[in-house]
C-alpha cells in the first residue's frame, strides 16, 4: 500500500508539471503575431509605438512580419520614427523595415518624424539613406515642405544637408521657398533664418 502511495503522488506530480509544460507552451509560442485591435495594429505596432524594445525583440523573434500595416498602412518602424524612440527604429531597419515605405497617403517615416519634431529620428533615417525627396499623395509635400509649414530650422537645416530638393513642386505648384516666403508675408523676422537656409528673401519673390 504504501508502493502504491509514493508513485501515485510522483505520476500526480508529472502530472501537474505537464500541465505547467502545456500553459508555458500556449503562452510562449501561441500568440497571434498578426492579431488586430481596433486601429488594425498588430502586436509589433503596438509595442514599437510604445517604445516596448524588449517586446519589439520578442516579437520579431517569434516571426513578426516587420512591414505589417495599420488600417492607415502605417507599419511598426513609422511608429517607431514618430514617436522618437531611435533604438527601436534602428532595429527594425535592421531586421529589414523598408524605410521609404509610404502609407495609404504617401507619408514615409521620415514625413511622421518631421511632423513630431523628433531630430535623432531625422538624423538616423537620413544617415540609413531615407529619401528626402519623397512626396505624400494628397497635396504632394515633401518633409522639406512640412519642416518649413512647422517653422522647425534644425529640421530644414538637417533635411537640405542630407539632399532635401527646395525646388520640387506640391500639388498647387508651390515649392519649398514659395512656402518659406508664405509664412514670412507680412510678418517682419518670422522665418528668416529658414529663408537664409533656402536663399529667398520676399523681395525677390515672384508674383502669383
């Protein structure tokens, strides 16, 4: 009798570690890595727009798709970008993020860190070869475009050092010095170290 106790708490005690075994095993490696919540973010986007690097790393260990996109076709590296966090973007451009992807309204990475002024972002993107040149689909602005709409000098300063064309044209035919000179009309100082920058002045602005 006292045989049949021992082995009979050891085969309940197997037991209870396979149980342990098989919870460990759906929670480590059954996770739905292209599961959706409300935005259409997978898991990825959703830690790399949080600046979760660990979880980014888990992730993408796991199988990730690094170039999935939200409802907006915004992918985990443009969130990353716009959200500053550098050591996260440098990783998934590691892991092969395309950088010059562009969402369903033509805005790159680089666009969305222009727009949240985040500069280490600007800086790493343009360092990995991010075209500056890019335009989004709606009015047809380049990051160049919308670092002078932001009045953001460091930001026009690092985009023209890195290549940025002033003399591509938006939609409505402006370039980026047209838009420079906009913002400076009838405003004395505002936007002059950007004009310097561009090499306009309002009084040799053309007439429209």
């Amino acid at each position: 009798m006292e045989f049949v106790e021992r082995w009979s708490g050891v085969l309940g005690g197997l037991a209870a570690l396979l149980v342990l075994l098989l919870v460990w095993q759906v929670f480590s490696e059954g996770e739905d890595l292209e599961a959706r919540d409300s935005r259409g973010r997978t898991p990825l986007i959703i830690a790399a727009e949080e600046g979760d690097g660990d979880r980014v790393r888990d992730l993408v260990g796991k199988g990730a798709r690094v170039d999935a996109g939200d409802d907006c076709d915004w992918t985990a590296m443009m969130r990353a970008a716009s959200r500053g966090h550098t050591d996260i973007l440098s990783y998934l451009l590691d892991q092969g993020a395309d950088i010059n992807h562009q969402e369903k309204t033509g805005y790159t990475a680089l666009m969305g860190a222009v727009i949240s002024n985040r500069p280490q972002a600007i800086e790493l993107l343009l360092a990995r070869d991010a075209d500056p040149n890019l335009q989004e689909t709606e009015k047809g602005q380049t990051a160049l475009m919308m670092a002078v709409r932001n009045r953001t000098p460091e930001l026009v300063s690092l985009l023209l050092e890195a290549g940025a064309d002033p003399e591509i044209r938006n939609d409505e035919g402006q370039s980026t010095k047209d838009l420079a000179l906009q913002l400076s009309a009838g405003k004395e100082g505002v936007g002059s170290d950007i004009r310097q920058m561009l090499g306009c002045e309002p009084e040799s602005a053309d007439k429209n």
